[in-house]
C-alpha cells in the first residue's frame, strides 16, 4: 500500500486554529486529536512488525503477558484484568493464538470453572524472535530518545489513574511472578 503524500500543513494544527475561532481555545481538542493519530501511527508500525508472525499487537501483548508470569500460565480473566481489556477480547485473543499453536488451554485446578492459558514452546519462540524486531524499531517510537519515552510515559500516566487503571498509593504492582 502505497504511503499517503505528506500534505504542507500539519491539519491538526490547521484544526486547532479554525477550532479556536470558532469556539474559543481549547488545547484538549489538539491534544487527543493528535493521541488518536500517534495511535493510528504507531498501532500501524507495530502490527507490520508482527503480522509475519501471525500476530496482532494484542496477541503479542497476552504471549509477553504469559512470558512474565513465574509458570509461563495465567487465567483468562487474569489476562484480562492485566492488559485490561473485555473477557470476550481475552477469549477471542486466546482462541486465535491457540489455533496458532503459540498457547495452549488448561483447566485450572485451583477453580474448577476456570481456564488457564499456558505459552507452548513456539509461543515463546515466537515473542522472543518479535520482541527483538519491535526492539530494534524502538516500537514504532524511533523518533523519541529514552528520556523523551519516560516522558509520554509520565505525562499518560495521570489519565490512565484517573481512568481508574490503577491506583497510585498502592505502588508500581506485583513482580515478574505475579505478571
């Protein structure tokens, strides 16, 4: 697919302009107008780096999810508490790389009703082979020096606390062991 001609204005800026015009300065517009587009950018980088794999970012996130627990298997609702996402998404995400060979389902002996996603030997063959490719594409940030990434990082953090991801009085959350 051919990439889209760079136009000669930046239209977010364009839009902030016409925005405030309109309707007074609000910096917020211009600010998730362009979270929205870095997240178009980057889910674009990251996924052509992992399709050849058979993966979506999503599924690369549950095997790296997987890789971090102590016994390389976690409960399906504890992959979806962890990446914080629907359990129809864990379920569906589950199945697709189960078909894939790269996980295998178990019952979960400590609930009876429950299923535990254990990462088979391809799976871990798999991750550590896109790790090292998003890696060296810095995943999709190459643009960002180290301290500029430490900066996102902590200029997000306020909205993803006030979306209630997680508290900050209770720390950073539990080790590799827990995942």
């Amino acid at each position: 697919m051919p990439k889209p001609l760079a136009l000669d204005f930046d239209p977010i800026a364009r839009a902030d302009e016409l925005w405030t015009r309109r309707w007074g300065g609000v910096p917020s517009m211009s600010a998730i107008t362009s979270v929205m587009r870095a997240h178009q950018i980057l889910l674009s980088r990251v996924d052509a780096v992992v399709k050849p794999y058979g993966l979506t970012f999503a599924r690369y996130e549950a095997l790296v999810l997987l890789t971090f627990s102590r016994t390389g298997e976690l409960s399906l609702s504890k992959i979806g508490e962890r990446l914080m996402v629907h359990p129809t998404s864990v379920t569906n995400t589950v199945d697709r790389l189960e078909k894939a060979g790269l996980v295998a389902r178990r019952p979960n002996p400590l609930d009876g009703r429950g299923v535990l996603a254990a990462i088979t030997a391809r799976g871990r063959e798999v991750v550590e082979q896109a790790t090292r490719e998003l890696m060296a594409v810095d995943f999709g940030l190459e643009g960002y020096d180290e301290q500029q990434c430490r900066q996102v990082f902590e200029l997000l953090r306020p909205l993803r606390i006030t979306a209630g991801d997680f508290s900050p009085a209770t720390g950073e959350g539990p080790g590799e062991e827990q995942a």
